[in-house]
C-alpha cells in the first residue's frame, strides 16, 4: 500500500473547511470560459463546442482546474 502523500485525513476538523476554501476558488479560475457547476464534492465544467474557439476555451478551463488543483 502506497502512503497519502497529500489531502486531508478523513474525520479531521480542518478538511470541511478547507475543501470549502479549495472549491469556492474554482469558479473563479474558469471564469468567462465555460459553466461550471458544483454540487457537494463534484465539479462539472460545460460549455457547447461549436467551433474551435470553443473547443479551445474549455480545454484552457481543463487546464486552469489542474494548474489550481497543483497548487
């Protein structure tokens, strides 16, 4: 079994608030380039693909979530 090199420890009193603090960012970070919905612990990004601009603007999203995420 591999160690938990990160997160928070399950039944701690900092994980609830520092998930909230983690997930209120995100819809900042996807701002103007696509819809994110969050419910809970699920995050879905949405946004209709017409073109490529489109395409474009939600893979930058994609990418700002996993940028925030490593921080």
């Amino acid at each position: 079994m591999n160690p938990v090199l990160s997160g928070i420890t399950q039944g701690s009193v900092l994980g609830p608030l520092l998930f909230v603090i983690f997930i209120n960012v995100l819809p900042e970070v996807c701002q103007d380039l696509c819809q994110m919905f969050l419910f809970a612990d699920d995050a879905k990004l949405h946004k209709s693909i017409d073109d490529r601009n489109d395409f474009t603007s939600l893979h930058q999203a994609c990418q700002n979530v996993l940028d925030q995420s490593n921080k």
